[in-house]
C-alpha cells in the first residue's frame, strides 16, 4: 500500500474533506512511516597505507600523495624499514624528507614498519594499500603483490594509481644513479630533498652548509681574521 493510502486510511470523513481542500503544505513524515532507505547509518571512513621505502622521496611520490590525500580520508606514508638494502638515507632522515614534503596535508602522516604490509595495515585500522604504476614492469609486479595480499587478507584492497605524466620516468633509483654521477636532480625531486642528496654525495658541502647557518661563513671568518691582524698591528 502506497504511503498516501496508508495514512489517508486512518482519517474519517470530516478529516478528508479538511485534508483534500486545505492549501497542500510540507509537513514531516510521522515517526511511524519512516522508510528504511531514509535512516541513515554512520559514513566509513577510508584509511589507505602508501607503503614503499622512499630513497630518496621524489616529485613523484609527492604527486602521489597529493593526489591520494583528495581520494582517502586518511593516508599513512609508510616508510619499510629493509635491512637487506644499503640504503642512502637512513629511515629517520627519510621520515624526516616527508614530514617536511607534507606538512600542508591535514590527513596525511608519516610512519614506520618492518614485516609484512598486510599486517601493518590491518594494525593501523587501514582498509586501503595505495600503490603507484609507472610501466608494465611494474604493474607484472604489483599485480603479483596485490593478489599475495589479497590471499593473506582478503578485506585489504590495493589501488593502483598512474603517476602524472611528466613523473612517468622517475623513480629513487634513477634520482640516486645521476645524482652519484654528478647530474643535476632539482627537477627530479622537492628542493629539501635535493640539498640533502648533495650533502650526502659530497660531505665538504654539508660541512660548509652547517658553518653558514651557525654564522661562520668565509667571508665573517675572512673578517675576523683581519679585524685580528689591525689588533696586533695597534
């Protein structure tokens, strides 16, 4: 029985004609006809890990992130703690890179982890593994994880994101490669990133960049040592 059969059901007859020519205005639905497709039940929250071991982080991570941070409510930044890998930066230099690259994020963080990704996400309450796919050698592989993870968690889905065209090419190990053979990486990854490369890659420029922030450039020790020389001469 429709709704207006239902309720015109209990009115009597004075009551029908007051309803049938009275000006129509909205009124509410009584409690007792509520419809189930109008009861609302509370909105899930979609938390995503980004896992991947960020060696350094490059422009298309960062893409990456931005672009995820607009699709999940939550987006962790998971950085995998190898110790079969020599790796460039160490995990806290590396947190520290995306802690920076990402403080404009509101819902974006940065953590830790060693073991397996499925058993991390599921620790943090993550229902979501974002992943990036650059060329099909990537996706052979990722695909190959993704149905591994599905096989030990199967509530755990994996996203697949392609990067922006421009970043299509790049990842650490190519932004490690030029940079060791003296290339210039300022287009390949955030400019925080790039000066801490080329401090790890030549420790002469680091050495010179903590004397410039304590103060003690060239040219203030250049001047000190002459305002030394005028008071041993007077």
């Amino acid at each position: 029985m429709y709704l207006g059969l239902a309720v015109s059901a209990q009115l009597n007859d004075s009551d029908w004609l007051t309803a049938r020519f009275s000006p129509r205005l909205p009124s509410p639905i009584p409690a007792a006809y509520n419809l189930p497709f109008l009861i609302r039940g509370p909105v899930k929250r979609i938390k995503a890990v980004y896992p991947g071991s960020f060696d350094p982080p490059t422009n298309g991570h960062l893409d990456l992130i931005e672009r995820g941070s607009k699709i999940f409510d939550e987006l962790v930044v998971a950085i995998l703690r190898n110790l079969e890998k020599d790796p460039l930066f160490s995990v806290a230099e590396r947190r520290n890179m995306l802690e920076a690259m990402t403080s404009g994020f509101d819902n974006v963080s940065v953590e830790t982890f060693d073991g397996l990704t499925v058993e991390y996400a599921i620790t943090v309450g993550a229902s979501v593994v974002l992943r990036g796919i650059r060329a099909i050698s990537d996706y052979e592989y990722e695909l190959q994880m993704a149905l591994m993870n599905r096989k030990l968690q199967p509530s755990l889905e994996t996203v697949f994101m392609m990067p922006a065209e421009q970043y299509s090419y790049l990842s650490s190990r190519l932004v490690r490669e030029v940079a060791q053979l003296g290339g210039n990486i300022d287009c390949l990854v955030p400019e925080l990133v790039a000066q801490k490369v080329r401090e790890k890659m030549d420790p002469a420029l680091k050495f010179a960049n903590v004397e410039q922030a304590e103060g003690k450039s060239p040219e203030r020790k250049a001047s000190k040592r002459k305002t030394r020389s005028r008071k041993k001469r007077s």
